[in-house]
C-alpha cells in the first residue's frame, strides 16, 4: 500500500534527503582524501626518520672512528697496550671515551680476550667478549653490536706497534636516553628490536610494544581500513643482521583529527539540515499556503458561490494568475449558469417562462395565500396557418402575442400592484395567471386580455386575424392546486377547441372525467398486453343489395372493462390515439379478424371483413408489413380484407397515405373511405384517391326516410360514387323504409340495425344461417 505523502512533506524529505547525500558525499571524499594525505605524510616522516637515523648513525661513526684512530696513534697508549700495562691502558681508555661520551672501551688482545675495559656498565666480560668476537668486521666500519639487552654501535680498530698487537672497542650504547633523543630528532618513535625481542623502545605503552613484536605491522599505513594507533615500519638498523628498528609513527592525532573533522562534518550537516528542514517548510509554506487558498476557491466553486472574491494576500505570481484564471472561470460558469438557468426557467423565443416556472410560481402564491385566475389560450389552427406563412412568420406571431401578454400584465399591475405571470406552455399555448380577490374580477381581466389580443396582427404589410381560444380556471372557485389549476384551464381550452367557443370556463366534474379517461388509458394498455383480453371483436353484416346476400361484415372492437362496464368504442379508441396505443390496437384487431376470417374460410364462409384503421395506423412504418405477413401466415387471401379510413385520416399526411393505400391495393387490399359526407369531403379528392369504396356516413341515413334533402345527397352520392367506379355503403339503415330507398339508389351495399347489430362471431353465423334476404 502506498502513504500519500502532503506536498510539505514530500518537500521536507526531498531537501533534506538531498542535503544528507551531500554530506555524506562530502564526508566520504573528504575521508579519502585526508587519508590519502595523511598517509603520505607518514610514509613521508618515515622515509625522513630513516634518513635521519643513518645520518645519526654515520655521524657517531665518524666520531668513533676518529677517536679510535686517535688513541690507536697515540704512543704511550700503544706502549701500555705493548707492555700491558693494564692501569695506563684504562686511565687512556677512559680519558678518550669520556671526551666522546662513549659507553663502551675496551681492549681486546689478539686471541680475542678482553684485556682492558672501560666499560660504565655492568656486563660481565665473558659476555662481551663472545658477542664482540662475533662482529664480521675489524677495523672497517662501525657496526651494530648487540650483548644481552643492550645495543651499540661499535668500531674495532687494531693498535698497531706496528704489528697489530690488540684491539681498541669503541662504542656508544643506544639505550633508552638515546632512543629518546633519536625520537626527539626524528619526531618519531624508535624501537630496536633483535630476534623478536625487545632491546628498548621509545614508547611506554607495554602493549603497543606487545603488538609490534607481534609483527603486528603493515607495509604501508592505511587510515581507511584500519583504526591502529599506531603505524609501523621495520628498518636495518645500522647494517645488523639481528638488530632491527621500528619506526612507529602515532596515528592517535591523525585519528582524533580525523574524528574531529567527521564531528564537525556531522555538526554541519545537522545544523544544514535543520536549517533546511525550515526553510522547507517555509518554502513548502509558500507553497502550500497558496494551493490551500486556491482549493478553498474550487470548492467555494463546486459549491456554487461563484463570486470569487479579490485576492486579500499577496501570492507568487504564477499562482496569483491561476487565481485569476479561477475568478474569470467562476464569473464564467456565473454567467452560463444564469444562461442556463435562464433557459431552464424560460421560453427561449418569447422570453416568457415555461410552464415548469410557472407551476412552480403558482405554487409558491398559493404558499402566500394569493388566489390566482389562470388562463390558457390557445390560436386556432395556429399549425395550418403556420404551415402557410412559414415557421419565422409564425415564431414572430407568437412573438407579438407573448409582447401583448407582458403589455397586458402592466397594464392589470397599475390595477392590482401584484405580480401577474405568464408564460408560453406549448407551441401555440399560453398561459397567464392573475391575482384575484374574487371571481368578479375574472370577466374584466378576460376583456382586458382579449381586447389586447384580437386586434390583428402585422406580417409586414399583411394583416393577420388571429382566433384564440380561452380557457379559464380559478383557485376561489377550483381549489389552490397549482398542477391541478393548470390542468383545469387547459382542459377548458381544449374544450373550447372542441366545443368551437372562444371563451370556456372549467366547470365542476370536467376533471373527474379526465382522470377517469387516464385511468382508462392505463386499463387499456393491460387490456392490450394481457392473454385473457378484456377485448373481443363484434361483427355487423353488410347486405349485397345486387344479390340479396350477405358476403360482408364490418369488424368492431368491445371492451368490457375491470368495472364490467361495456366501454364505448369511439371514446377508448379516441383515448387510445392521444396516448399512442392505437397501434398496437389495431395489431390485435388485424390479428383476431384474420384469424376469424381463416376459420369461417375453414367453416366454408367466405365473406370480406372491413377492418377500421387511424391516422397513425396508415402512416406507421410496419403497418404494411405487419398485415402482409398476418394474412400470408393464415389461410386468408388478402381480397377478403378491406381497410377502412376517414377523409380526415387520409389528410393527415396525405402524400404518404396515398402511396400506402396504392401498395395495400396493389397486394389486393380492398380500401373504403369511411364516415363519407362529414367533415370536408370533396368527391374531386376522391377521384385521386385510390380506393375501391365509399361509405356514406350514417347521418344521412339514419333517418333517411324522413329526409327529402337527406335523400338527395345520398342518391346523388352514390351515383357520383358509381361513376368514380366506387362501391358505395350506406350504414345506419335502421329501417325498411331506409333500405327500400337506398335500394332505388342503386346503392351497393347496406349496413345497419335494421338488418343485424354488430355481434359476436357465434351469433353471426346463427343469424346468418336463419337469414333471408328482406329485398
Ligand atoms: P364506424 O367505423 O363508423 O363504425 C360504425 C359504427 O356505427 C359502429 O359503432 C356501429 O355499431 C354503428 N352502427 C351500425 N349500424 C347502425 C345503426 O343502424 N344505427 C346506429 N345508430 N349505429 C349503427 P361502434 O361499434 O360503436 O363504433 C364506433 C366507432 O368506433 C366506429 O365507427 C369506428 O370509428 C370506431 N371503431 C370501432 N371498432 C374499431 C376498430 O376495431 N378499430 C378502429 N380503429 N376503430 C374502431
Ligand atoms: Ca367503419
Ligand atoms: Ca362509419
């Protein structure tokens, strides 16, 4: 899992992990190279020392070797060696070793015996004399001899009288005053050492001396590895063969110096470090100080304050400008948002509110206790006439209506110093509210309102008279349900439309039967999914007034609904094409009645049945497919199928529906135009519209018999139908009388009480078999 590190922190770590490598980095070459040096210096010292040391060495030869030679010529020194005469010899001896300070003279006869001897010690003359018959060389150079724990460095010189008759032993000893003296000369320590044994040394310590006759030595000092105090070097001592000097060079000071330098690097880096930890954290303060200002800025944003205020500290620059960047941005989203918001609350071509707005300042006035009277209205054929002076044409209309609402609203604020709202709740539909104090004032703001608004209008040059239709409902009267008040005045328009009044009022119940339509829609929309249907088709023949015989029937839909109330067909198929389900209606007619059609075949009846059509049946994409394959997947031919549509329908969008109707007709579909005579039909139209029959509407026939003007219109109906090459039906012959007429029309077909009502498959056929012809 990884730690998130603050930015402070990871500021903090990365200085001070920086400067810890430099100084580690620091230390570490500086170690190298104080070792390095140090390490010369001692090789230096050593290479001196030993200098120095065979300078000492040379020099006490020459002293040795002058004194010796000086008492080897002296005469009476040689006649007392000659005549052995042992006082004169010693009193000689020592005269001249005193002068140079000499620890050892002696006297050596040819045998090598010890006749004489100066010594200032205390040696034992066998001793001296077996170690001094040892020496390699007589009369040649000093050399090194070493007796017991002692050291000298000795010359041998024959006395010649002029043979040789003995040997003068000359010698200075390096005890521990000449080591000392050595050391102070060389700034060394010197320890002589013969076979691995200590003869003397310079150094106290026991135990450094321990360790350097333990051949604890190095060939060259190595400060880096090692932590001695002391470094070592064994060198000849005077050409001995068994004598040895070491060179111990101190290494405590290089050491201690070296730690100090360590300390203080250490002291340094801490000391940097803090300093760098603070100034991190200022520096991260900085930093962060501004990034924190900045997050609060995106939060105020986030949540909505978007009036950023202006900066009260002074930051860096960079994120001063970002600073600036997030003030223009929030001023920015300030404006789209009001832009948004704007357009979330209003109608973007007029200005005024929508109709969520509206709802909700409804409501809000009723929270205040304000009544309201709320008016819709409504342009008659405001899509035709749109439809005529082209879409800007009609956007500046509704332009020009919605400025003569806002001058209407001033004008009845004057009056009543309140707020008067208004919007534009659909395209042709508009929607103002007033504030009332009783119903009385409703009819003078209704006057008001249209005195404003059915003055013509101007397209330019053009004038344009506008018919608006008003609906009207109040909360004193209605209740101060916002939703339910706005439902109740546009109810009212739509009502006014149907009823082709100008003015309506909403009346008690209206709402009822609405909601009772919408229950009816959810009804049906299970009536249409379920198995067990609620549906079924009714039959109702069509009497063959050439033959005599029945080889028609019209099918019609029944609904017995949850309540076991038969509901009327017109209005649930009406219901049904407002709530978009008429489509699927008509799929379970189309399916049931070619089903029925398939077994009456099977029951060898072959009679062609009308199926009723809408608007949106015809014009919807799968229609013609849906009906192909429905009779191809049943023993139907598609003759036996004819497809009924009002004028109305065929309007709708005419173009499409005609070349729809040429197809079907084409596959063998019969077409009727039905409920012919209402509405604006024209029997020009007829002549382009394929289809193959005409039903008179059943106004004109219904009472047919009583009707002069009724009978005319039907008889010149049929025969104009005839001479389009059209089968004309008469339906709603209710009568003998009716039918005798139509009959003396010439009439094709008809249909109607008189000879059956519409009725279930079962019964049909019972009639059907009983029936005779009542021509
Ligand atoms: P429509 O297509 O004009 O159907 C004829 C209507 O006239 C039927 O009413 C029928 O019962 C009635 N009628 C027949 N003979 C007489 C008569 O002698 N006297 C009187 N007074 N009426 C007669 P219904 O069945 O109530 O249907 C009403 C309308 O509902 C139909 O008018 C049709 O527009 C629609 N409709 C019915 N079934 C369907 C359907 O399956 N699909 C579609 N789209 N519409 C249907
Ligand atoms: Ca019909
Ligand atoms: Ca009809």
């Amino acid at each position: 899992m990884s730690t998130r590190f603050s930015f402070k922190a990871q500021i903090t770590w990365l200085l001070t992990s920086l400067i810890l490598l430099t100084v580690i980095f620091l230390t570490g070459s500086n170690w190298f190279r104080f070792a390095d040096y140090a390490e010369n210096q001692i090789e230096r010292q050593m290479y001196f020392a030993q200098n120095v040391l065979e300078q000492t060495l040379r020099s006490q030869e020459k002293v040795l070797t002058t004194t010796a030679s000086v008492l080897a010529a002296d005469f009476g020194f040689k006649q007392a060696v000659a005549t052995r005469d042992k006082k004169t010899v010693e009193s000689v001896l020592l005269n001249h070793g005193k002068r140079i300070n000499a620890d050892l003279m002696l006297i050596l006869d040819l045998e090598g015996k010890l006749s004489t001897t100066s010594s200032l010690h205390s040696l034992d003359t066998k001793t001296i004399e077996r170690n001094i018959n040892k020496l390699p060389f007589r009369e040649v150079h000093a050399q090194i001899l070493s007796i017991e724990n002692k050291v000298f460095q000795v010359i041998v010189v024959p006395v010649k009288a002029p043979r040789v008759i003995a040997y003068t032993v000359i010698g200075f000893e390096f005890d521990q005053i000449a080591l000392l003296k050595l050391k102070e000369l060389i700034a060394l320590d010197l320890t002589l050492v013969q076979n691995n044994q200590l003869i003397d040394s310079s150094i106290d310590d026991k135990d450094i001396i321990k360790k350097l006759l333990k051949g604890y030595q190095q060939t060259s000092p190595n400060l880096l590895l090692t932590r001695s105090d002391y470094f070592h070097k064994t060198i000849s001592f005077g050409g001995s063969k068994d004598v040895k000097a070491t060179l111990s060079a101190s290494l405590t000071q290089i050491q201690s110096d070296f730690n100090r330098l360590i300390y203080s690097m250490l002291i340094i880096a801490m000391i940097v470090i803090v300093i760098a930890i603070t100034l991190s954290r200022l520096l991260s303060r900085g930093l962060s100080t501004p990034l924190h200002i900045l997050m609060e800025l995106t939060k105020k944003i986030g949540r909505g304050e978007l009036n950023v205020p202006t900066l009260a500290k002074r930051l860096p620059v960079e994120f001063s400008e970002l600073y600036q960047g997030f003030s223009v941005m929030g001023a920015a989203i300030e404006n789209r948002e009001q832009a948004i918001l704007y357009q979330a609350e209003r109608d973007v071509l007029t200005g005024l509110y929508n109709r969520h707005k509206i709802l909700n300042i409804i409501a809000d006035s009723f929270e205040e206790k304000i009544n309201l009277v709320v008016i819709t209205l409504n342009i008659k054929g405001f899509k035709a006439l749109n439809d005529t002076i082209g879409l800007s044409n009609g956007d500046s209309i509704l332009k020009d209506i919605a400025a003569r609402i806002i001058v209407f609203i001033e004008k009845s604020n004057q009056v009543l110093k309140d707020d008067t709202m208004a919007a534009r709740t659909n395209s042709d539909e508009f929607l103002i509210a007033i504030p009332i104090n009783d119903t009385n004032e409703i009819n003078h703001f209704i006057e008001l309102l249209q005195s404003e608004l059915n003055r013509p209008f101007w397209l330019d040059d053009i004038k344009i008279n506008l018919s608006l239709y008003f609906g009207v409902a109040n909360s004193l009267d209605h209740g101060i349900d916002a939703e339910r008040l706005i439902r109740r005045s546009t109810m009212a328009v739509s009502l006014a439309y149907q009823e082709q009044v100008s003015l309506r009022f909403y009346q008690e119940g209206e709402d009822e039967n609405y909601l009772y339509k919408l229950r009816l829609i959810e009804e049906l929309k299970e009536a249409l999914e379920s198995e067990d249907s609620p549906l079924f088709m009714n039959y109702q023949p069509k009497l063959n007034m050439n033959t005599g015989k029945i080889d028609k029937l019209e099918a019609l839909i029944r609904w017995i609904n949850k309540e076991e109330k038969f509901v009327n067909p017109e209005l649930f198929i009406d219901l049904a094409e407002k709530a978009g389900l008429i489509v699927s209606l008509t799929r379970w007619v189309i399916l049931q009645v070619i089903q029925q059609t398939e077994q009456w075949n099977k029951m060898g009846y072959h009679f062609k049945v009308s199926i009723n059509l809408s608007a949106q049946d015809i014009q919807n994409e799968q229609f013609v497919d849906y009906l192909l394959t429905t009779v191809n997947n049943h023993d139907v031919a598609t003759t036996q199928i004819t497809l009924e549509l009002t004028e109305r329908d065929i309007a709708e969008n005419e173009a499409l529906v005609i070349a729809r109707l040429s197809h079907l007709k084409s596959l063998g579909f019969a077409i009727s135009v039905d409920d012919y005579g209402i509405g604006q039909s024209s029997l020009a139209k007829l002549k382009s519209l394929p289809v193959d029959e005409l039903k008179i509407d059943k106004t004109f026939i219904l009472t047919l018999e009583q009707c002069q003007k009724d009978q005319d219109i039907v008889a010149s109906t049929i025969s104009l139908g005839h001479k389009l090459g059209l089968s004309v039906v008469a339906e709603g012959v209710e009568n003998k009388a009716s039918l005798m007429l139509l009959n003396d029309f010439k009439c094709d077909y008809a249909q109607g009480y008189y000879l059956s009502r519409p009725v279930s498959a079962e019964k049909f056929i019972e009639w059907y078999k009983t029936y005779e012809s009542p021509l």
